[in-house]
C-alpha cells in the first residue's frame, strides 16, 4: 500500500488539476489516475468531478472505477467525494431521469426547486449539525463555493453532516465512519477549504 498517499480519481469530469495543486500545497502526496489497481493500493480516496451524473456513471462503469470506489469504502479506507462526487454516492439522480448511483448512501439526487436560480454558483455559508466530524468547530458563517443544480437528500438523517440554506435548507455535506464529501469545492475556497482538505489528509496518519 502507498502510506499515506491519496489517490485521485481522474475519470476525465471536472478540472482534478486544482483539487491536485490545494493537496500539493499542503504537502500531501496525491496520485492522479484512472486506473482501479492504483486506487487500491492507496490510503486515501477522493471523487471530485463536475458535470452530469449519468455521463459520470457511465465513465466509472466503463473502467472499474464504480466498483474501485465501493471496495474503497467497504474497506474502510478515507473517501472524500467533491461535488458530482458527493451526488456520485446516492441511490439515484433526477438528472437525466432516475439514472442509478453507486447506492453507498441511501438517497436520491434532485433539482434544487422551481423559482431558484440555477445553477447555484457562488459563496454560501454551511452549518454543521454534528460533532466530531471532519468539519467540527466550523462557525456558521463560514462560506464556501458552491456551484450545483441538484442537492443531495438521503433517507437517514444521520449522514447530513452539514446543511446550507438556498431557498430552502439542504444537505451540503454527509459523513459517516470514513465517509465525507460535500457539494461545495474545498479547492476553490481559501483556507476555509484547504482547512477541510487537511484534515482530511491528517485522518489518513492519525
């Protein structure tokens, strides 16, 4: 096993490249690849991607990494999924019909309501609602940067780790044993963000 390296999932959605320079920043070895048996080998798990669900799914299938990411979980290694990420972890989506997630997380994926502007691009503060976690201690008027047309709604209450209010209150962020992932991008958001990166980085020596 690669101690103490991430390896980051490049299933060609999103731009890796920045979620790659905020690890580097913090010295954290990151390892981008499309390949399963390197993601295997490695502590640490991040899903980043922006883009539609469907198209993501299809890409995971075709090369293994659908079935790389739930060993990963089941095996109890550190997972971080970032946007399309998160949503990535659901039972299903909206977009695009019901298409099927990965179903780690009991939950559907859904448009953010009619009369909201979508997509929500922009800063927005977050609040968890849980203690201990991967964002414990976070004021609630700390912000991040989101942009996103769909939320996540999982059917246990227990995975919503931290919520943020865009017309209505969503989940922005679930975590549960060595699962995190958010809807905001913590590579796009300061030292709030990179805050959030290091911690995680921190749990894969701790």
């Amino acid at each position: 096993m690669r101690s103490g390296t991430i390896a980051l999932i490049d299933y060609g959605m999103g731009n890796l490249r920045s979620v790659e320079k905020a690890f580097e920043h913090l010295g954290v070895k990151v390892v981008r690849t499309d390949d399963p048996a390197v993601v295997a080998e490695c502590e640490g798990v991040v899903l980043p991607g922006v883009g539609a669900f469907g198209d993501a799914m299809d890409r995971l299938r075709s090369s293994g990494l659908d079935r790389a990411v739930v060993d990963t979980i089941h095996a109890n290694k550190h997972f971080l999924g970032i946007c399309l990420g998160l949503q990535l972890l659901f039972s299903s989506s909206q977009e695009g019909g019901d298409v099927p997630g990965l179903d780690i997380v009991k939950g559907k994926v859904v448009h953010l309501p009619k009369g909201l502007k979508t997509p929500h691009i922009g800063w927005n503060t977050v609040r968890p609602v849980t203690k201990g976690g991967l964002m414990d201690g976070v004021d609630s008027d700390s912000r991040y940067y989101f942009v996103h047309s769909y939320y996540v709604a999982p059917d246990d209450p227990e995975w919503t780790a931290v919520t943020t209010e865009y017309g209505i209150t969503y989940t922005s962020a679930i975590e549960k044993g060595n699962v995190f992932a958010c809807q905001f991008h913590p590579e796009k958001s300061g030292e709030l963000g990179l805050e959030v990166l290091r911690r995680f980085a921190d749990r894969l020596s701790a």
